[in-house]
C-alpha cells in the first residue's frame, strides 16, 4: 500500500505505532500530550467569560490586590 493510498486513520494507526515501537508507550503518551492541538476556540472563550468588562472596575481590582494599593490613586508628592 502506497503512502498516498492510505486513509487518515491509517497513517495515525502507523504513526501511533511509530512512536509506540520507538518511544515506548509512556514516551508516546508523553509526545501526545506536548503536541496535542487542544480544541475550541480560546478567543470566543475569552469573550464569554470576561463579557464587556469596565475599565475602572478593573483597574480597582487589580489596586486591591496590591500592597499599598492606596497610593495608587493618589498623585505623587
């Protein structure tokens, strides 16, 4: 069977057993795992969870979690 031939479930079958005879099976696992291409789509994602966030919302949040967060708003002396 020609390379061309074979069918996309095929060549992932040859490749799993590439890396299974040359890296070992937990080598293979641990190749998948780095490579894998993840799914969905992070952008639209992103947008649902952060929805339209205000600017000065934010902007207050990130001055509660710091030290000294009050001389944040205030001008310098």
């Amino acid at each position: 069977m020609g390379h061309q031939a074979m069918t996309l479930a095929q060549i992932r079958e040859k490749g799993f057993e590439a890396l299974s005879q040359h890296l070992g099976v937990v080598g293979m696992v641990r190749f998948l795992q780095q490579s894998e291409l993840g799914w969905g789509n992070y952008t639209e994602e992103r947008d649902q969870w952060l929805e339209d966030p205000d600017l000065n919302e934010v902007a207050q949040k990130i001055q509660a979690n710091l030290p000294n967060s009050g001389n944040l708003t205030q001008g310098s002396s």
